[in-house]
C-alpha cells in the first residue's frame, strides 16, 4: 500500500488497458473528488468508456494504478468497485423491465424484517420508505409500483443512481447519460446531479456535448488516443479552448452550403393512422412529402410518435394510408422489399435495431446485401467478397476498428454509428430515413454524418430527419415538420429563421 | 355417485401435473424451459418404486424420488448454465437418456423388461379418517386424499407469495427477466437457474412417486406418458403465475379422468387416449391468440 498526496476520492494513475492490437487506453490519469463534478470528454474511440470499465472493475487494467482514499486497490469485479464507494450508470440500462421500480431498487441488497437466509420476507414498506428518502433528497419524483418496462428513460437512470446511493456510493460514473434523454429530461436529471455534488458525491461524467460539461462540470479532464491530455476546472477554460484539445486542432468546418432546389416528389405520405400497440403512440392523419433532393426533419417533443411514424415507413409497424415511392404504393410490402424499392433507415436504437451487436463488425456492415451479387453467388456466400466489400464500406466511412471478424460491440460508440451508416448508404438508397443520426457520436463524428446527409441530398436523395437536437434539424433541414400527439401540427419552410415557432409549435400542437 | 367418483380421480390425476408444473414453472421464471421434466419424473417413479419395497416407508421413498430428481435437475442444469448446453436440445437429450437408462436396468438388473414389480412396496397412505365418502360431492375425493397431493397445493397456495415476497422469489424473477442485471448487482445468477433446475428436479420427482406410489405400487416404463410435457403446457397456458397453472393442471386432470371413462364406457381407447394431448395442443393456441388480441389493443 502507498499513499498518495491528495488522497480523498478515486484516482487513477497511468492507466493502461490493451485489446488485441488496440491500445484502448495509453497512459491515463485522472482524480475525482467528493462533491465535484468532473466531466470526461473525447472523441470517438479515445478509451473513456474503457477507462470508465477499468475503475468500475468490469475489466481490469494492464498497468498503472488505482487509488481510493490514498489506498491502492486491484478492483476484479464490480461488487469490488461497489464495496469501496464506486457505481456505475450505465449506458444500456441495468433495470429488470418486468419487475416494478421497487424491486429494481432494492435487488441485491434487500431489506428484511427477519432474516432466514434466501426465504427471508422482503420488508417492502422499509424498501419503499429508504428509496423515497433518497428520492426526496435529491429531487426525484418515482412512482415504485410502475412496471420498469413502463416507465421513461430518465426515471430508470434515477433508480439506477438512488440503487447506487443507497448501496452507499460516493462516487458515481455515468457514461453518456444524457444520449438517450430528451432535452426535458436531461434539466431534471442535471438538478439531480447538481444535488448529489451538494451533498458531496463525486462524479465523473461523459459527454460529448461541449454544452453540457460548461453548463454541469467542475473539472474537465480530455482524452485522445488513450491519453488524458488536458486537464482543467471548468471556470479556467473556454469551450472552445476543450475543443481544440479534443480534436487536436483538427476540427472540421462544414460549410453551411446552400440547399439546393428540390426536384420532383419522391416519397409521399398520405392520411397515415396506425393504432397503439403495446403502449405504442397512435398517428393520426398524418400526410408529407418528401421531393428528391430535400431534407424534412421531423421536430417534437420526444415521445410524440415520431419512432412509431420511423417504424411505419420502414414496414416494422402496421398502418393505413397511402405511402408511395416515386409512385409506388409501399404499404403493402415488408421492410425487406421497402428496402429493395430503396428505403434506406438509420434506426435510433442502435443496439437493437441498428445492429446486432454480437456478430461481426463485417457481418454487420454488409447485412442486407448478402442476397445480391456478389457477395451472394449462385445462392452461396462468397466469403472473399464479402469481406472486400466489408472493408471498402468501413474505409467509406472511416470506421475505426481493429479486425473485421471481431464482435461489432467491441467498436466505440460512435464507430457503431458510422458502421451502420456505412451499411445504409452503400446500396444507393433514395431515400434515407435517418433517426437521431449523431447521437453518441463526437465533433468530427457528427460534422462527418452531417456531411454524408448532405452528400446524400445533393446526390437527389430524400431525407426524412428525426432529432431531438434541434440544432441539427435546423442546420441540416430544407423544411421542418412539427409532430405533437401523434400527428403533424404543421410545417415549417426557412426553419433558421423560424425557430420560436417551431418551439411553440412543439410544446402547444397546433394551437401554436 | 359417478360424477363424484369422476371429481375424485380427476384431483389425484391432477397431482403429478400440478407437481410437475409448480417445479417447471420456478425454473422458467429464473428463466430456463424445462422440457426434461418427464424424464425427472420417471426417473422420480422408478426410485420410489425400488426404495418404497426397500424401506417400507412411502416417506423415504418420497424424499429419495425427489433428491434423485432434484439431482438430475442440478446436473441437468450445470449442463446448460456452465458447459453452454441449448436448453431445449439438453431437455430432449434428458428425456432419451433417461428412459434409455432406466430399461436398461429394468432389463440388466431386474431382468424385466417394461415393467418392474416389486414386493411389499408402501403405497401412499390415506391422510383423512375414513367415514368421510359420504360426504356429498367430494365425499371419494377426500376419502383419497394423500399426502403428496395436500403438498402438491400446500406448495401452489405458497408459491405466489414466495416468488412476491421472498428474496430468493425476487432473486429468480429477476434473474429470468434480466440476467446481466443480476449479475450486476451482484447476485450469482448460474447458480440461481441450477437452485430453480434442481427445484423443478425436486418437484417432478415427488409427482413421479406420487404416480408409482398412489394405487399400482408398481414401475412401468409408459407410466408417465407425457404428463412432463403436459405440466409444461399447463405453466405456458397458466402464463407462469401458480393459481392460474394450478387451474391448466385441474383441467388437464380432468380430461385424464374423463378419458378413462370414456374408454370404460367402450369408445376406441386409443383415440379417446389422445383427448387430454389435443386438449392442450387447443389450450395452448388459445392462449397465444388471446395474449397476441391482448398486446394489439
Ligand atoms: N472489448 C474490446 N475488444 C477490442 N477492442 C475494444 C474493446 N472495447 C473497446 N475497444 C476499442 O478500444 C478503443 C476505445 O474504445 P472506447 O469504447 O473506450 O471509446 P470511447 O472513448 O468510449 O468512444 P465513444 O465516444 O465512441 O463511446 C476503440 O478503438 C475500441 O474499438
Ligand atoms: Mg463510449
């Protein structure tokens, strides 16, 4: 054991951590202390998530150090971590979605009256009245008997950080918290975190908008190509001073081009309705189209049906009304077919829809085009092929990854994202209907898909853009939609100049 | 006096299932289908069978029906939690196994071949004083009432609130939704599934005494004749809740009694002994049109 100078909270000395040929973290150090917030920022693939895995003891490192309280620890588990103060929020969410939030809360540590080993009864009311107290003191409103599978995103994040606390955390890591969370959302997940900091948690937090860590952080520490290479408090540096860290001065520009005029109509959407299934938003009457060449973003408060309209148009959900492309009637037909008239779909739930996560990075990027020459040859696979094809899309792309037979979960987050981007547009597709394209995704990322989008646009393609980042659908879109409540309160021409009614428009439905 | 009669074979027909089934039903909350319940069964029947003539003692004989169940069940269970076994194809595996080793005894050691009578085997005793076959309607049904069948729903009247209530209940529930998440929060999940295999070993071993042990006293290797597959209908049609399984079971218990008479009144026995078979196959889809009406609303 050797003590450390400063030796309150977690701290992590030369860290290195090696997959195969990928050094996923260099040298990295970092310190938390307790009622700070210390935001972790990088670019894609630089090792955050790894180096959040190491201090969590999910994996263990390769060298370097970890201390807490000045103590060296050798963490082989996350109950390790666990014992000593550290949690993790994670990204896919460690909730059972048939049990009630109750019983998420107390797994693992339940209180009883009694104790008989396992047949101990559970003393649900002593459960329901520590979980409210954690609640209460940081600002949370729970209803625990609400099935996991019903309740919203935000408020599993809480349950997962009141599990946390209650199991007597002080340090609390959350990775990209806010990537799934609609702007509402991520205020009152914000006020928590700000109460957990006053009461004297620490926590280390991932973001890749720049936004969020001025707004929330203390510290911020930048890591690139497995390095920490800057660190500050947050008061001391500007925006755009943490930027040019992260990108090492290479930070992309793309030109805000003028839109060209779209041509002809492509896809129209006429009286669409679809009922609720399984707890499903209904569309009502919903009616647009789309013209070659153009970009209609899709705005709205998240949760108002715009992934039942996505799952419409793909033929992942039932509906009725008349969807055509280029004049032909696509209600009929199965996503496969949809496909193959040329319907391409960036899906925002990566992990499920987008990918599939356990097979290989090149099955992934050449799925749906296994039945097409070449890779299909006389109804076999033609391995040789496949893989060339594999590589010459990734290379497309820039997608990082080290071999091409590896499980595509092993690719950083937003490495997943280019992959399935890689995948869409490789068949010349007419049109791209693209659902929250950059989340997850870092500066040069996004600029990098906002481009692709663009491309994709002047190359005569349609573009159906669904965002909860109202920034992009206005930088990107040649008119904007409004959802609310399931159907289309209007639309927007010129959505630069246009804004507060959008907003409006978001919030009031039509009435705006 | 016919329907009374009818009601009485009906609830000890219904025992093995409702054993069956309440074991099944653990072991698939925690998130494994278990279709090698028949083979635990038989098996549970051939160890009464040999134990009960052994010992005289129809306890004994229980308990060792249900440890060797529960002991194929945990091993049956490490095949599929730690070797990475497929569930279904292990449980088929079981099911030929099983019956393959147990005629091979019947034949090498008992030098029989099918069935296996032994002497003074200790049949399942009367729990209540006799006097009571007069009692209107259920008269014959408590006059025979058994041990192993008050067990049998002793064990489905506490099964709720063990699975509600209990730690190991919340732990198996949790485990059969989300098992990275157990694991996470630190709760051994393999051995979570082998307690609730071994659980379901344990049960269907007692209902496989039960059946040996009821009236034959005898083994024989047809005697289980798919009830294994039936409790496991019974646990998908009652959606894995116990009262509503334990409802399937007395339906399925039922239609076995009916069938009997049905036969003894001189109705081809082979087709009429498919009846309780086609029953399920009806139950079971019934109630995945009526679940697939009821997610589309
Ligand atoms: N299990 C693994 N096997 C092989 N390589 C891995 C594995 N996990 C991560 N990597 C690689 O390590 C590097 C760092 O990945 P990491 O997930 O830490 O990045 P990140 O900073 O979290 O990126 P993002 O912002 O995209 O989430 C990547 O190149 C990734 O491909
Ligand atoms: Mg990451």
């Amino acid at each position: 054991m050797r003590a450390l100078p400063s030796p309150a909270g977690l701290q992590a000395v030369g860290l290195r951590k090696i997959y195969g040929s990928v050094v996923a973290n260099r040298n990295m150090s970092i310190a938390t202390q307790a009622g700070s917030i210390h935001a972790v920022v990088g670019e894609n693939g630089a090792g955050k998530s790894t180096l959040m895995r190491l201090l969590q003891g999910v994996e263990r490192p390769d060298g370097g150090e970890i201390f807490v309280d000045g103590v060296r620890v050798d963490f082989t588990n996350p109950g390790d971590a666990l014992r000593h103060g550290i949690g993790m929020v994670h990204q896919e969410f460690m909730i059972a979605p048939d049990l009630s939030l109750l019983e998420n809360l107390v797994l693992g540590e339940e209180p009883v009256k009694r104790s008989w080993g396992p047949l101990s009864w559970i003393d649900w009311p002593t459960a329901r009245t520590q979980g409210q107290a954690l609640a209460d003191q940081i600002g949370a409103l729970i209803d625990w008997d609400q099935r996991a599978a019903n309740a919203p995103v935000h408020i599993l994040q809480f349950v997962e950080i009141i599990r946390l606390l209650r199991r007597g955390c002080r340090t609390l890591i959350l990775d990209e918290p806010t990537a799934v969370l609609a702007p509402v959302q991520v205020d009152e997940l914000f006020a928590l975190l700000r109460n957990l900091r006053t009461q004297g948690t620490a926590l280390l937090f991932i973001s890749h908008k720049i936004g969020e860590v001025m707004a929330l952080a203390d510290e911020v520490t930048v890591i690139r190509q497995g390095e920490t290479v800057f660190h500050s408090s947050v008061a001391e540096c500007t925006a755009d001073e943490i930027s040019r860290h992260i990108v090492n001065g290479e930070l992309h520009h793309v030109a805000n081009d003028e839109a060209p005029q779209p041509q002809s109509e492509l896809l129209s959407i006429a009286s669409l309705n679809a009922r609720s299934v399984n707890r499903s938003h209904t569309l009502h009457n919903i009616s647009l189209t789309i013209g070659s060449g153009e970009i209609l973003g899709i705005a709205g408060v998240a949760g108002n049906g715009q992934n039942e309209l996505v799952e419409c148009l793909v033929g992942l959900r039932p509906s009725s009304g008349l969807v055509t492309l280029n004049g032909i009637a696509l209600s009929a037909l199965n996503p496969s077919q949809r496909r193959r008239h040329g319907i391409a779909y960036i899906s925002a739930d990566r992990r499920h829809e987008g990918l599939s996560m356990q097979a290989s990075i090149e099955t992934n990027v050449v799925a749906g085009s296994h039945r097409t020459s070449p890779i299909s040859h006389g109804g076999w696979l033609n391995r040789a092929a496949m893989r060339k094809i594999a590589k010459d899309r990734l290379q497309a792309l820039d997608v990082k990854y080290d071999r091409p037979s590896d499980p595509v979960s092993t690719l950083s987050g937003g490495n997943q994202q280019k992959l399935v981007f890689a995948r869409e547009i490789a068949t010349s597709p007419q049109v791209l209907i693209a659902s929250q394209p950059t989340r997850g995704v870092d500066l040069n990322g996004i600029a990098a898909i906002h481009q692709l989008i663009r491309d994709f646009r002047d190359g005569g393609g349609a573009v159906l853009l669904i965002s909860e980042e109202l920034d992009e659908l206005i930088a990107l879109s040649t008119r904007v939609a409004v959802i609310a409540d399931g159907t289309i309160v209007g639309t927007v021409k010129a959505p630069a100049s246009n804004l507060p009614l959008i907003g409006r428009m978001m919030l009031q439905g039509a009435a705006a | 006096m016919q329907f009374e009669h009818l009601i009485a074979s009906a609830i000890m027909l219904t025992t093995p299932i409702l054993l069956a089934a309440m074991g099944g039903l653990i072991n698939r909350r925690a998130g494994i289908v278990n279709i090698g319940l028949e083979a635990k069964m038989l098996a549970g029947a051939f160890v009464a069978v040999i134990v009960s003539s052994a010992t005289g003692s129809w306890i004994i004989a229980s308990l060792a029906a249900a440890l060797a169940g529960a002991a194929i069940g945990w091993l049956f269970s490490l095949s599929i939690t730690r070797a990475g076994a497929n569930m279904i194809v292990a449980g088929l595996g079981l099911n030929i196994l099983v019956a393959g080793v147990l005629g091979f005894i019947l034949s090498w050691v008992y030098r029989s071949s099918g069935t296996l009578r032994l002497p003074d085997v200790a049949l399942l005793p009367k729990i209540l004083p006799s006097g009571l076959e007069f009692v209107p309607l259920v008269g014959p049904a408590l006059a025979m009432l058994d041990p192993l069948t008050l067990l049998a729903w002793m064990t489905t009247g506490a099964l709720p609130f063990v699975l509600a209530s209990t730690r190991i209940g919340l732990w198996i529930r949790a485990t059969g939704n989300a098992s990275e998440m157990a694991r996470s929060v630190g709760l051994q999940h393999l051995t979570i599934q082998d307690f609730t295999t071994a659980c379901a070993g344990f049960f269907s071993g007692l209902a496989g005494a039960h059946l040996a042990l009821v009236s034959l006293g005898l083994f024989n290797e047809g005697l289980t004749s798919g009830r294994g597959f039936i409790a496991l209908a019974a646990f998908y049609f009652g959606r894995d809740r116990p009262i509503t399984t334990a409802f399937a079971c007395m339906l399925f218990g039922a239609l076995e009694a009916a069938q009997i008479r049905l036969q003894l009144e001189g109705l081809p026995p082979k087709l009429i002994g498919t009846l309780p078979y086609v029953m399920v196959l009806i139950a079971l889809v019934v109630v995945s049109i009526q679940a697939q009406r009821k997610s589309s609303t």
